[in-house]
C-alpha cells in the first residue's frame, strides 16, 4: 500500500519504534482515531518488569475490552509458573491417525483466528518407509475421507519447548523468553512482528498473524492468560504455549484431553509418579532434530514398534 492510501491512525508496532528511535517525531502521530486503551499497549512496559499493581491493572483493562469486544464474560490472567514444577511432553507416533482433533481443539481453546487461519498444531502426514525427518517430505493439506490411511503415518509438530531455544536468541526486543516450568511465551505487546523468530525455529512452530484476528463471538474462550491464550493481534507471532491457561492450574492441555487414541502425554517431569516420567524412563524416546541441540521438551516414542516399518494402521 503505497504512503499516500495509508491510514495515518493506524499505528503498528514497527511504526511506533521507528518513530520513537528517531526522537520526539513519535509523540506526533494522530490520536484522533486511536482509542485510548489501544494506544497505552504501545507504551506497555514488558511483562516482567511490570509492578503487581500495573499488572492487576492490565489485566482488568483487557478483561474489560475482550468482554465488550465479544459481548462474553472474558478474564484474563497471569497465573505464574508452580514450583517444583518442570513440563514435558510426549507423543505416541505409532497410535497417531491424524484426524486433526488436536488442531482444531489447539484453535478453539486458545482464541486463533479463523479468518485469516492460524494453527499452532501442523500435522504432517507421511508415506511409509521416507525419509520421514525431513518435513519437506510431509503433506499438510491431506483430506482423506477416512483416517488413518493405508501406507501412512502421521507427525503432529508444534512448538518444542526447546530448553536452548533459537527463536529466544534472535528476537531483538527480548519479546519471547522461557519460564521456570519450561514454556517458551510470547508477550505480543512487545513482539515487533520481524519474524526473526520464525527464520530460527528449525520445527516452524512459530505462526505469524497477518490479520486482526476473527474469532466467532460464541466460540471465544473467555479464560485466558496473558501470555497465553489472548486473541493473537495482528503483526504478532503466536506458538504453543501448552495451554498455559489451563496447566498452570494442574490440568492438562486441550490437544491431550481431544486426542481420540491416546497417543498424547504431558505432565510434570519433576514428579517421579508422573505417566511423563514413566515414559522418559521406560520408552525409546527421540526428539526432532537432535542434532541442532536445541534440547526440546517434547518427546516422541512408539510404544507398538520400534520402527517407522513397525507402524501398522491397515
């Protein structure tokens, strides 16, 4: 869109750094259209250096805003990571059919938007006996009539949660970071949309929205997090937070609970009782891309065979 077609009042984040690194042009720009809340966001100070008080503040404001946008009682919140608490995941290649119910149930429970589409959850689909590490290889817009299909299997991929993630490294505004239990956020308010991020992450966990994000009204999620599930804006990147919402509250994530098979595990791997550990202990477990030592979170294993060959769903 060229300069003169642009709509002055609607000020990006990019805008806004460009303007306030060259001085006092910044303070400038028109207000005549922005709304006030809106326009505080770009002034937000980053998620952990907020007081408790700016915090609890925030996060009625947007209670409010999200609850009037959406005419739906919304809450946001900040639940902090639990002590003694370290997270992990694993899934079960072989009892995977790929119907895609973790997709869609990822979606619905963490507000993405519908129009323009934004998944967290990629399931690749692979012929049997390839090269199958290689996601180049894989389909992503498969559309069967039955799943699972015959000389098939299945790799659902998402954010790995990597304990030396590459994504955290690039961003120059320190927008992404890990917590202590091991999940890797986003503070969109900060987030400049440059998609360095998405050029590090070697699993292409990382999804930018291109759009204001269009959530139906009836299937909006009103229990959020801040760094969570709150409606991805437009010009941010978003990823798989493991429904930091609700694991933070000792339940388990939306695509586990929607998994028809069972091939879905997560838990505490601090927990020795854990079905997690059970797994990490007991399983042949691998992780993508070992080499990169990126050091994931999220594990993979085949609990009926030991190969891709082994995989059986005819």
């Amino acid at each position: 869109m060229s300069e003169k077609k642009e709509n002055k009042s609607d000020i990006t984040r990019r805008k806004l750094l460009a303007g306030l690194a060259a001085g006092t042009a910044a303070l400038a720009l028109p207000l005549r259209d922005a709304n006030a809340s809106k326009w505080e966001e770009y002034f937000r100070q980053h998620f952990k250096r907020l007081s408790k008080e700016d915090l609890k503040q925030i996060l009625a404001d947007m209670s409010r805003d999200l609850s009037k946008e959406y005419d739906k009682d919304a809450k946001v919140e900040a639940t902090p990571a639990m002590d003694g608490v370290i997270f992990a995941y694993a899934l079960d290649v072989s009892r995977c059919i790929g119907c895609r119910k973790c997709v869609h149930a990822c979606a619905k429970e963490n507000n993405l938007s519908r129009n323009p589409e934004v998944h967290w959850i990629i399931d690749l689909k692979f012929k049997k006996n390839v090269r199958w590490l290689n996601f180049e290889e894989g389909e992503r817009y498969y559309n069967p009539q039955l799943v699972p299909e015959k000389g098939h299997f299945y790799l659902p991929i998402q954010c790995q949660q990597c304990e030396k993630s590459p994504c955290e490294k690039v961003c120059p505004v320190g927008a992404t970071w890990k917590e202590p239990d091991g999940i890797v956020v986003v503070d969109y308010n900060w987030c400049i949309g440059c998609r360095y991020c998405m050029a590090a992450c070697p699993y292409g966990a990382r999804h930018f929205n291109w759009g204001k994000p269009k959530i139906p009204k009836d299937e909006l999620n009103p229990d959020m997090h801040y760094l969570g599930n709150r409606p991805q804006p437009k010009g941010a990147v978003g990823k798989c937070t493991w429904c930091i919402q609700r694991t933070r509250k000792g339940r388990y994530t939306a695509c586990v609970e929607a998994c028809p098979v069972g091939s879905r595990k997560f838990g505490n791997v601090m927990d020795s009782k854990s079905e997690i550990r059970y797994i990490l202990e007991n399983m042949r477990v691998f992780t993508l891309k070992e080499e990169l030592g990126t050091h994931p979170k999220f594990f993979y294993y085949f609990s009926l065979g030991s190969t891709i060959k082994d995989l059986s769903h005819d």
